[in-house]
C-alpha cells in the first residue's frame, strides 16, 4: 500500500507542478533612445530635449523631467488603419478587445535567409496551416523575416542610407488578401520596417489590411525571443492618440496562452 500511496502523492505533486507552469511575459518591442531610434525617413530620430534636473537625490529633493518627439511611425509602432484608408480607424477608434488576442508566429528565417528581396506568399501562409493547423480566430500574426537583429543599423536594416532603393522583405499583395479573405486576423505585424516589401513605392499590403481595418505592427523585435508558433496571447498597448494614423506601441507576448 505504501508504494501506491507514495505514486499517489508523486501524480498528485506532478499535477500541480503543471498547473503553475507559468507563462513568459516576453516583450515584443525595440526601446527608444535620443538620438539613436532611427525613424523612417533618414536623418530622423526619436528625440528626448528640455531635459529639467533639480535638487539633491541625497536630501529628498530630486526631481527631473523631460520632452520628447518622435514621429508616429518610429521604433516599434502600430499603423491604425487610417494611415491608408481614409474611412478607417484611426488610433483612438480600434477597439479595446483587438489589443488583447491570441498570436501566432510565423517563422519564415530561414526560408529568408538574410535576402533582402524575399516575399512572403499564400504558401508560406498555407504551409504554417498544415504544420500548426488552422490559424485561431480574433488573432494577431506575426511574420518573422530574421530582420529584427539589423535593427539599429540603418544601411543594415534599410540596405539604403537614402529615401529611395530600401531593400527589406515583406508580404506579396497576395498574402496580405489571403489574409484578409481568411477572417481569422485583427492585425498584423512584421519584424522589418514595414508589411510591404522595401521595393514597393505603391503600398498594397497597408492598403489591402488597412481597408479591412486591420491594423500593423512594424520593427516588431522578434529576434532572440522563444515565440512559439502558437498559444500565446498578445497584450499590444498603443499610444492613445486619438486622431493618429499610428504611434509608437508596446507589446507583450504570454506564453502558455494565458495571462499567468
Ligand atoms: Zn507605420
């Protein structure tokens, strides 16, 4: 008897250990720094100035404050659908439940490889289906080009030091239609500057998901990060501005698909 007690309490201590087998809070975003998060347009960074530093931190009296300025679409950022789609939602408009989802990963690195003209298509997309299943409802997908370890290194990154000849994947307009079509999808998010390729100059992955009222989340850092492809949950916490077309936005990923 004694043996089976013992299994007992042995089954008993492995089902709690499972039970609080808690979540990693992983976070999705690059930080900011003056003068170093580079923004778009070349020669256009994340600025902190009018920095105030008062009094003595030894006798209680310490006090500092300081402004910044950045452009919307700087650093890790949320497009609102307004930014191309003049009857969508601008920041302030999305609502509330599209902030807190399920995620899915999709991991494309090596398929990349370090290419600056790769382009996600629908198998790409269908291929993750057959490995992982079907994608869940009401969720954010987030593509991982291998780009987020150039960030901060303009040439790098951009494979241009200029406004013109940027070099970076993205999605095919035909992904991002799939994606639309599917209906399982309340936003997007990339690891390089932008959803469209960096060859594009007309746009139609913000197009397409913007008239769907989809929103986009680009610079995503999902380098280093142990994202599993699926079950996990997603808290993405824009700026409230409440006319934007986008803004810098926080993002956090919870393994184990729960918030514990
Ligand atoms: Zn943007």
């Amino acid at each position: 008897m004694r043996g089976s007690y013992e299994l007992y309490v042995l089954i008993v201590t492995l089902t709690l250990v499972a039970n609080h087998a808690g979540s990693v809070v992983l976070d999705l975003g690059h930080g900011y720094r003056h003068n170093v998060t580079s923004c778009w347009v070349p020669g256009v960074y994340f600025n902190v100035f009018d920095v105030v530093e008062n009094g003595d931190p030894d006798n209680g009296t310490w006090y500092t404050a300081e402004q910044f300025s950045t452009p919307e679409h700087c650093g890790t950022h949320m497009d609102a659908p307004y930014h191309f789609y003049k009857q969508g939602w601008k920041l302030g408009d999305i609502p509330l439940e599209r902030f807190v989802v399920e995620g899915v990963h999709v991991n494309v690195t090596h398929q990349v490889n370090g290419n600056p003209d790769f382009m996600l298509n629908v198998d790409h997309l269908r291929k993750w289906e057959q490995v992982n299943g079907a994608f869940p409802n009401k969720s954010v997908v987030l593509i991982n080009f291998g780009w987020s370890d150039k960030f901060g290194d303009r040439l790098e990154y951009y494979k241009s030091s200029t406004s013109s000849d940027r070099r970076f994947p993205g999605l095919s307009a035909e992904a991002a239609q799939w994606i639309v079509d599917s209906g399982k999808f309340v936003g997007l998010g990339v690891d390089g500057p932008s959803t469209d390729a960096g060859i594009s100059s007309t746009y139609p992955v913000h197009k397409i998901l913007s008239k769907a009222n989809m929103y986009s989340l680009e610079n995503v850092a999902l380098n280093g990060t142990s994202l599993p492809a699926r079950g996990f949950k997603l808290v993405v916490q824009p700026i409230k501005i409440l006319d934007g077309t986008g803004g810098p936005c926080r993002i956090l990923a919870f393994t184990e698909n729960k918030f514990e």
